[in-house]
C-alpha cells in the first residue's frame, strides 16, 4: 500500500529495504532509512516494543507448534 505520506511511494525487493516486525514477531510493512519513521508512526508504540492481553481490544491466540 502506497500512502500519500510515504517519501519512498513503496518498496520492492533488491531496492536495500527491508520488512519490519511489530514485538512479537508480526509482519508491519517494508520500510529503508529513508521512511522507516513514517511508516512505523502509523502504529501504536505498545505494538512495536512490546505487548500482551492488556494492550489489546481482541484476544492474542498462540501460535501453533
């Protein structure tokens, strides 16, 4: 998804990007140096440095063995 705050207007591969996770390990976006900021700024800081049942409005299933 390309939003009209991305100073990159997205991301491919070989392009010296890379895909950043949320604290547990969640796929978020593909972010460089460049939009890295913008990007992670959509989401909630709990989300990126940590969270558990509390944090959250659903409830978090395991994951499977």
């Amino acid at each position: 998804m390309i939003e009209d705050n991305d100073p990159c207007r997205g991301h491919t591969k070989n392009d010296g990007s890379w895909w950043e996770h949320d604290a547990q390990g969640i796929l978020l976006c593909r972010v460089c140096s460049k939009c890295r900021s913008v990007k992670l700024s959509r989401y909630r800081p709990e989300i990126l440095t940590g969270y558990d049942q509390s944090d959250v409005d659903e409830p978090i299933e395991a994951e499977p063995v």
